[in-house]
C-alpha cells in the first residue's frame, strides 16, 4: 500500500512522542521530516525529545529545528503539564542523532519544491512554522494536501477558559494558518477531551514488552498527574491529544467531524487565542475547517497500541 507522504511539525511534549510512536509504527506514512516547534518547552528541549524518541524508534527521519518563539508574542511553554524537560518521566537514552543544518522552514520549503506528489502538513504544537512558511514561500501552498492539526477548540480552553493552549501561544500564526486557504483538518479539544487515555491502557502499552511500549506506559504515567489533579472532570483519563491528528489519516471512519468556518480571536482581553468555531453555521460563511468532534475511543486507542507493538 503507498504510504502518504507527510511532514510533522511538533513540540515533543508527551502526546507529540506518542503522535511520533504512532506515525512510524502504523507503517502507513512517508515521513519526510520533523520539525519542532517551542510550546510544551522551549526549542531547545523540544529538539532534543523529537532526537530521542526518533532514536528510540530507530526511526531513519531528519529532523530540523523550528522557531525559538512566536511571531509576536512572547513563548509560554507547557512545563506545568510536562516537566522541566518537556517529556518527564522515562529515562531515556541520549540522541545519537543531531539536527539537520538547515532550519525548518527552508527544510519545508525544500522538500515541498522537490516533492513530485502534494505533501500532508501534521502540526500539533503552535503553529509558529507553518505560518512562517506560509508567509515566507506562498507559491508552494498548492504543493500541500492537507494539514491536519491538533488545536483549539469550540465549547472550552486549556490554557484560558476559551483557548486552547497550541492556539494561545501563537494566535497570529494560527490565525495566517486558518486564512490560509489549505485544506484543515482540526483536532480540538472537543475531540481530545474525548481521547482519553486511562491507567489500564497504560498498564496495556506496559505489557506489549518492548522498549516503546514502556516508554508509551511511563509518558502517560507523568502525563496523567495533570490531569488526575487538575481535570477530574475526565474520571482519570488523561487527553491523549495529537495522537488525534494522526489517526484521523490513518482512518477517518473513527472520528465524526463536519466542515465549518474557524476564526481565530486576536484581541479579546478574555478571548486572544480562542478559536471561533461556527460549529451550527449561523453566519453562513464558506467552511475553512474540517471539525472534528467525536471520538471512538477504543478504536483510537487500538491504533496506537497496534503501532507501538511494531516498534522497538
Ligand atoms: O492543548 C494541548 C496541546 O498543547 C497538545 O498539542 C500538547 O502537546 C500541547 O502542545
Ligand atoms: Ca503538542
């Protein structure tokens, strides 16, 4: 079967390592790069945990260092939710492998100019790289297929009560990014909040027996301390989010979603961050997003056990 070319852009991060394991271990894409973002941590972190899950995995993939920071703004980072390395927990090995000269944006731009097929775009950190490309190289939009990203979201925030925290970091580039006229998928929290990860699917990720496995088991052990403190609303369950962005391609038929029009509040003393999501179309404006909103959550969760058992 022909593997769908895709590029990642992330902010490695417990879900970002997860989204990776699920990516390569599917066997399903043609991962041209990874780039990362700053976010969960600051560039420096985040390069460094996307160098050692892609040593751990044994993965062949560059990977190209991002943006320091937001393209106005200064960087908020997650360390709250993910330690003061970005992906607390396991314990592992150093990366063997370095990053790639050039920076991420002429990485994307490379591969984009070469690719003989359109390219699939993956963010699931602030969209800071893709907006600068976008801003930077607008003759090669038409060479990406579709990016499908985790961020925002319509009924609630993480990071503000209407903002999801992706989004919030970098309003701007999202909002370029969802004016941008490229086809979007868009994994919010809506959906996320239902992607629950609970401890007997981590003691199942333990039991697979090999190196990923305890690395999914012993990310979602650290992951779950936020949100068995502060999201008791979720019974336990920890929101595997960008994981979402993934399985969409791998198959859409798990998740419900429906075309709308997402804008993104710039300026609200409450709201900058929020994106505002049409989901009943009363203002009758041409959808931009494919929303999704739903969930089969076992299916979900089989697919990345299913890819976890493929890796190291
Ligand atoms: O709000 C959740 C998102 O923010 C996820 O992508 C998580 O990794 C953080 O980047
Ligand atoms: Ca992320």
């Amino acid at each position: 079967m022909k593997k769908l070319p895709i590029l990642i852009d992330c902010d490695p991060g417990h879900d970002d390592a997860v989204m990776l394991m699920l990516a390569v271990g599917s066997g399903l894409f043609d991962i041209k790069a990874i780039t990362t973002s700053a976010g969960n941590q600051t560039q420096e972190k985040t390069l460094k945990n996307a160098l050692k899950i892609i040593t751990l995995m044994d993965a062949d993939i560059p990977v190209y260092k991002g943006s320091e920071k937001p393209l106005f703004r200064e960087l908020i980072i997650a360390d709250y939710v993910h330690g003061e390395m970005g992906m607390d927990g396991p314990s592992l090995p150093d990366p063997v492998l370095k990053h790639e000269p050039l920076s991420a944006i002429e990485a994307i731009a490379q591969i984009l100019t070469e690719s003989l097929e359109k390219i699939t775009v993956v963010p699931t950190g602030p969209l800071t790289n893709i907006a600068t490309f976008l801003l930077a190289y607008p003759h090669l939009k038409p060479k990406i297929e579709r990016i499908s990203l985790m961020g925002g979201g319509a009924f609630r925030g993480n990071i503000t009560p209407t903002a999801e925290f992706n989004i919030y970091v970098d309003p701007e580039a999202a909002s370029i990014v969802f004016n941008s006229g490229v086809p979007i998928t868009m994994c919010g929290l809506d959906v996320t909040h239902k992607a629950l990860v609970f401890q007997k699917d981590i003691e199942m990720f333990r039991e697979i027996g090999n190196k990923s496995g305890k690395v999914v088991a012993e990310l979602m052990d650290f992951f779950s301390i936020y949100y068995r403190r502060e999201r008791p609303e979720l019974a336990g369950g920890a929101a595997l989010h960008d994981p979402c962005s993934i399985a969409w391609l791998i198959d859409p038929s798990i998740f419900i979603s429906k075309p709308c029009h997402v804008a993104v509040e710039l300026t609200g003393t409450l709201t900058a961050g929020t994106t505002v999501v049409d989901f009943f179309d009363v203002l009758k404006k041409t959808p931009n997003v494919e929303f999704v909103y739903d969930i089969d959550r076992d299916k979900y969760m089989q697919l990345i056990y299913n890819a976890v058992q493929m890796l190291p």
